[in-house]
C-alpha cells in the first residue's frame, strides 16, 4: 500500500516533456483551491538517487510552489518494468 508523505519540493525534479504541458490558468485555479481546501490529492514521484522525479501531479506541485509551499504530499511509486 503506498504511503502518503510530505517530500521537499526542491527536490523534485518535472522531466522537460512535462514543463512544455503547463497551463498558467489551472495553476492558479488549482492554487486559489489549495488555499481554501488544502492539497486534497497527492501526486506521484518516483526516486532517483538524491531527488524524485515527477509522475502525475504537475499542475498540483506548481500550484503549490506559487504558493511558497516547501513540502508537497506524495506517494512514491515504483518505476514501470518494460
């Protein structure tokens, strides 16, 4: 069962695929929630060595990082076997 816990948001790293996929008005919209109702959803990390790498979850790290968040909940999940 996967553990929800806070990571540093530091130490996560969003793959160049991803940050090409960022839409400013969902930050924001996902922000202004986050400060009424908390982060309700963790996102996904894998590790990799000393940090973490995005999964799922972009929108929601960012949303929390323009809001000066340090930590961000998460759960850590394996990497895919092909």
């Amino acid at each position: 069962m996967l553990e929800k816990k806070p990571y540093p948001i530091e130490a996560i790293h969003v793959p160049v695929k991803r940050v090409k996929t960022l839409d400013p008005a969902r930050v924001e919209a996902l922000a202004n929630d986050m400060l009424e109702n908390g982060q309700t959803t963790p996102i996904r990390l894998r590790a990799d060595g000393d940090r973490y790498v995005l999964v799922e979850g972009y929108h929601r790290l960012e949303a929390l990082r323009a809001l000066g968040e340090e930590t961000v909940l998460a759960y850590v999940v394996r990497a895919r076997l092909h």
